[in-house]
C-alpha cells in the first residue's frame, strides 16, 4: 500500500471543500446547470439515469482493509447496499444523493482515496497489472512508477487541460494484465543488458468508435528518462491534438493520421531539448516513492503445505477453483488469489456492502492486508498463503463470491450500459447474465477453457467488446435494442480489435449467436487450442457460415 | 441521444437536482416521480409551452437534464414513455426490480 503524504493530503481536503461550496452554490440556484456539471465531473459525480453516480479512484487498482471497509461503509449509508467495479480498476456508486457527495468525498479523504482524476480531460487514474508485487514472472512492481506517474501528472498545471482524456497503463510482467496496447500511453517494462531497466513505450491505443492497437513509439525508454520522455510526448500531442472536434481530439487519431513515424519524429525533437535540463527526478522520486509503499513481509514458507495438498485431495469443489482462480505467487509457499465477482447470471462487477466487508477481513487476516481490483471487473487477494487458501475459499464460498471462472466464458466484462448509463444505447448487463447463464446451465465451461466475452452498450466501449475474442456492441435500431458481434479481439499483449461478423442479433439471438460461436469453436479446434487461437487460424468464415449460414 | 423536437404526445422529463432521481412534468408545473402523472403534449407548441415551465424549474435549480420524451397514452389512459431509456428512467433499473420508482411502488396494488 502507498501511504499519502501531507501534501496529497491537503490538496484532496482542498478540492473537497471547493465542491462543497460548489454543491451549495448550484443547490441555492448560483451556479448554472452547465457551470456546476464540469466542476462535479471533475469531482467523479456524474448524472446517470435514476441517480448521480459518483466514481471513486482505485490508484492501480490496490486497496488495503481499511479502505474497502470504508467502501462498504459508503455503499450502506448513503448508496443501496452495494457498489461496482469498473474496466479501469475504479468503483462506482450508482445512487448517492448530490448532498451527500461532499460528506462522502470526505469519508473517502480519511482513508486516502478521492474522485480526482476520474474525469475530465486530464491524465486519468493510471492502471497496472493487478498481480502487481505478486506475479511470480514479474520484473519489478510495476506500482511504484505508475504512482511516480501519478504524482507527477495530478494537477500538473501543463496536462490539466489536454484536448482529451488520457489514459496510461503500466505493465511489468510478460503477460499483459494491463491492456498497454489499449491506452493513449501504455508503458511496458523491460531490462536491456546494456542499458538496464527501463520502458518499452506503446502510443495511441485506445477502443471506442475508432479503435487501434497502439504502435511501439520507442522501444527503450531508460527508468531515469521515463518522465521526461512522457512529458515529450504530451508536449507534442498538446501542440497538435485537435481541440475542435472530441472524435479527432484523442492521440491515437493524431499518431494515426501524422503516422507514427512523424509523430515519433517530433517527440523526439522535443525529448532531445528537454533532455539535457531534465533532472534526476524519477531516480530520486522513485527511491522515494518506493519507501512510502508498504511492501508485505513475506514469511519464509516451503513452498509445498501438507494441510493444503489434504484439502485439494478431499474437496473436490476446492480444488476446482484452485485450479481455475488461484494463479502462482513470486515467493514460495504463497499463491494469488482471484475473486470472481462474476456469480452465474449475476450482473458482472457489482458487490455488496457485506462482501466488501468479507473480503477486506479476509485481506486484514489471511491477506498481507491487501486487495487489488482488476480490469476484468473482479477482485484479487494477492498474498495468500497457500496454507491458509482453503479457509479464504470457505469464506468466499459462503459469501457467493467463490465462482471458478477466472477468464472462463462467464467471467464476462459488461458496461452499465442502457440500465445505468445516459449514453447507452442499450442493455448489456442482461446480455451478460443470460450468456452465463447459458454456460452454466451447459456445464462446459472448463471444456471451452479460456474465452473473454465483452460487451458494450455504446461505442464508448467501456466494457471493451474491441478486445473481446468475443466482442457485444448494443446499438438502437428504430428504437429496438440490437447487438453487434465482433471476433478474434485481444486485450493482452497479442493484442487486436475484433472483426465484426455481419449483421446484428437481438436480445434473445445474440445468446444464441454466442453459443452458435462456441460450438463452431468446440467442433473445429485442434488439442489444446484455445478459442483465439481456433479463430486466428480458421479466420472468420467457418464462424459466419455457422452463424448466417453460406448465402 | 439526440434532442427530439416538439411535437404533440411527448412528456417533460429532468432529474431531480438533489437526488438525481427522473422525475415528470405534470400539468400544474409540479414533478411527479411517476411518469403516470405527467402532462402528455397536445401539439408541438404545448410541448414548447410545459419546456418552459420546465426551464424555469432548472434556472430554480430544482432539475437537470431538462428534455423531451416521446409518449402515448397506456390502456387505463395514463400516459407513459415509449422509448426504452425512458422507461428506464421511470422504473428503475431492469436488472435490479427491487431498485429505483419500480420497488418504492412494487405491488401495493
Ligand atoms: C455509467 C457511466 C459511464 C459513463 C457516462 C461513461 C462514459 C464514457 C465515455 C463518454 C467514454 C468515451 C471515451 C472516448 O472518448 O473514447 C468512455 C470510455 C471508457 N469507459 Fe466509460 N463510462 C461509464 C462507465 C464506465 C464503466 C462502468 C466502465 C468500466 C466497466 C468504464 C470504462 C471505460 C473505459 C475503459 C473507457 C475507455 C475506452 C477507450 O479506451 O477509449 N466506463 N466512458
Ligand atoms: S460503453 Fe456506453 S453504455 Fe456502456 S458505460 Fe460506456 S458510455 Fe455507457
């Protein structure tokens, strides 16, 4: 856990007390309906369709006991009972009162959290691996530079008013947790026998109506140079982005249309005069920062545990979802532990108050005291002793939150979309659940193996159907709610936008169609070949004829 | 969603300033949370007419997202709102039955 020093302190309680006043101004009819909107959107509040939403900062998307119990507390007193965890690590209260917002940005503030860079056309919240510190193929833990990022980024007086939001991921393993190809800048860590550590940096990804996988901008950034080197490249997209028009405003058209040639081209330019007057400050800021991360004391275990090899050989239940959820852990005797907050046909990231209560015991007793939120909308304790792993399942299995799915058909990412969202176009959630239903109901869940549903209820893409291998896009036709179907996506480090398979299905079709894909899969695949790797080798067509026959 | 144009058989539609709840003109200038309530449009320059008083409430700050929502007349001749986000809007959440104006109002009857 990162602990905030006095000065982010002061500068949260600040803010507070301005949208408080704020709040009170627009209440009391002195602020505008238009003045007041961007001034609580950069408070995290926005206006959804029953209620105000208010989105809460998951910085990489860690948290400690205290904070997710004071997140369950938020979710009980001024919310219904629950929250839900969002694609970019945050979590969102669908139903606070616009009064309470300042008290409850307030109770945020006591355990070190806030809204502020939740919105506006700023450097967003910056994501990382969610096996950060825990990954046993990692490089180094990768939160300490996403943090530098951060510091050096909130309210930087230069970036606070880009042309568009922008979004920075960094990841440290060779696997890519964090979607780096899909972000405006995505940072991958590296070590160069000759030049040591530093980044590999991917420019210009991004989903929504345009996606793209983004470019390698340059394939080694040395650590010492990183900031000066993003700085260079906000400099260049500052200068250049388009500010007249939102589509066109966000990097990934600029590099697109420049090409990254004549893009890298100017950052360049630019990182070569700020080069020689850049200071050593993310060697000096890193050391810090690393000394303000509480990093866990691990014990000194074997790695094998008798009691824990007994449970896997008795309880059947517990061993699947070992096998499915718990994934491997850099120090000996520990293990990483996934949970799902993907219940067979319940609504994908939402979790009760009392389950954020469990969950944060669990992380305070068995769990090193930390909790991490992932991208795919679930929960992860990352340090858990294997010896302890099947009292943590006991737990999680009498809290409904103990479903072995973990990337499996129905761990499904899904936007609000048209039950929350004012911009939906139409549902996603129950699309969601009506596909995991279907898969539970089939039981071939460990037979498809790995497979990532993502649906969207707009092209805002906030539930990445772009890096689906199975992508759901809801778009209104003639006011009937209708889904596109997109294959062969990638979120991971084989990255790639889904290919759209032909016209669209409605509620009841796109089930259907889902299942139609996986049959076709089922009946076509090679030993061991995962769905991805079925599609990358078939292609489109075997997919199409099952689906629209061969006319 | 693009703005509709006035015309006959809409309803005023906003969320409430303090609680974000959807709420409904009714003919008096009031906000009813039940879309049942709601004056329903009788031409274009009605609806231009109930927009006004509905503009007047937001410079009141009593509303946000003043707008227009297209309706028809439901069998007991009660008006309610014809697109989906509308009907959205009115009851809650489709996914959650026991959430929003659907539960507060779930089977008194
Ligand atoms: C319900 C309220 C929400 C609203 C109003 C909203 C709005 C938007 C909008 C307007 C964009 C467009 C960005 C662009 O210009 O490309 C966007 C992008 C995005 N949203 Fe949301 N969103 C909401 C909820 C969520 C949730 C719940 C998630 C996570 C499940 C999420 C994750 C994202 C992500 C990851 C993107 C970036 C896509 C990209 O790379 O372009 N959003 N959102
Ligand atoms: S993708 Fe569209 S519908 Fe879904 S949450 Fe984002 S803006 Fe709303």
């Amino acid at each position: 856990m990162y602990r905030y020093d006095d000065y982010d302190q002061t500068i949260v309680r600040q803010r507070i007390n301005d949208f408080r006043d704020a709040v009170e101004r627009r209440l009391s009819g002195h602020l505008s309906e238009e003045e007041f909107k961007l001034i609580r959107q950069m408070n995290g509040v926005y206006l959804q369709l029953h209620a105000y939403m208010l989105r809460v900062a998951v910085p990489y998307g860690s948290l400690d006991s205290r904070q997710m119990h004071k997140l369950a507390h938020i979710a009980r007193t001024y919310d219904k009972g629950y929250g839900h965890f969002t694609t970019r690590q945050n979590i969102q209260y669908n139903w606070p009162a616009l009064r309470d917002m300042p008290d409850i940005l307030e109770e945020l503030a006591a355990v070190d959290m806030h809204a502020i860079q939740t919105s506006g056309n700023l450097i967003r919240n910056v994501t990382a691996d969610p096996y950060a510190g825990a990954a046993a193929e990692e490089l180094a833990d990768p939160r300490p530079y996403a943090e530098l990022i951060r510091q050096w980024s909130t309210l930087h007086p230069e970036f606070s008013f880009l042309p568009r939001k922008f979004k920075i991921a960094v990841n440290a393993s060779a696997t890519d947790r964090a979607a780096v190809k899909f972000h405006d800048i995505g940072l991958q860590l590296k070590n160069d026998p000759q030049q040591g550590r530093g980044f590999s940096v991917v420019v210009g990804g991004g989903m929504g109506r345009t996606p793209f996988v983004g470019p390698i901008l340059r394939d080694f950034v040395p650590e010492a140079q990183i900031l000066t080197y993003l700085e260079a490249v906000l400099r260049s997209y500052n200068e250049l982005g388009r500010r007249d028009n939102a589509f066109k405003a966000r990097i990934k058209i600029l590099v697109h249309e420049l090409g990254k040639e004549a893009f890298s081209e100017m950052v360049e330019q630019e990182f070569a005069r700020l080069l020689p007057t850049a200071d050593d400050l993310p060697t000096v800021e890193l050391a810090r920062i690393r000394s303000q991360f509480i990093t866990p004391t691990f014990d000194q275990l074997p790695d094998q545990d008798a009691d824990y090899e007994q449970a896997l050989k008795t309880d059947d239940a517990f061993a699947h979802w070992v096998a499915v959820n718990v994934v491997p852990h850099k120090q000996p005797g520990y293990a990483i532990a996934n949970i799902s907050l993907k219940p067979y046909g319940g609504i994908p990231g939402d979790i009760s108050a009392d389950q954020m209560d469990l969950v944060a015991d669990l992380a305070q007793t068995v769990g090193h005291d930390e909790i991490r939120a992932t991208h795919a909308q679930n929960l992860v304790l990352p340090h858990v002793r294997k010896r302890d792993l099947y009292t943590v399942w006991q737990a999680l299995d009498k809290a409904g939150l103990a479903t072995a799915n973990l990337d499996r058909a129905s761990d499904i990412i899904a936007c609000p979309g048209l039950d929350y969202c004012v911009l939906a176009n139409a549902r996603s959630i129950p699309i969601a659940q009506e596909i995991s239903k279907r898969f539970a109901a089939k039981g071939r869940e460990d037979l498809i193996g790995e497979l990532k549903i993502k649906i969207s209820g707009c092209i805002n893409a906030c539930g990445h159907h772009h890096a689906g291998h199975i992508g759901i896009l809801g778009v209104d036709r003639k006011g009937e709610e209708m889904y596109q179907l997109t294959l062969g996506g990638s979120g991971a480090e084989d990255a790639s936008i889904g290919q759209i398979t032909g016209r669209g299905f409605d509620e009841a079709g796109i089930v259907d169609a889902v299942d139609t894909v996986v049959d076709t899969y089922l009946g076509q695949r090679k030993t061991d070949e995962t769905f991805l790797e079925t599609y990358r080798r078939l292609g489109p067509a075997p997919f199409k004829e099952a689906l629209y026959g061969t006319a | 969603m693009a703005d509709l144009k006035p015309a006959a058989s809409q309803l005023i539609s906003a969320n409430a300033l303090w609680t974000g709840q959807a709420v409904f003109l009714t003919r008096d200038g009031t906000w009813s949370t039940d879309p049942a309530q709601a004056a329903l449009s009788t031409s274009a320059e009605d609806s231009l007419h109930l927009l006004e008083m509905a503009k007047a409430s937001n410079a009141r700050a009593e509303v946000e997202l003043v707008h227009l929502a297209a309706a028809t007349l439901r069998e007991d001749g009660r008006p309610w709102p014809t697109r989906n986000r509308e009907y959205i809007r009115a009851l809650g959440p489709t996914v959650r039955r026991d959430l929003g104006y659907q539960a507060a109002t779930a089977r008194a009857d």
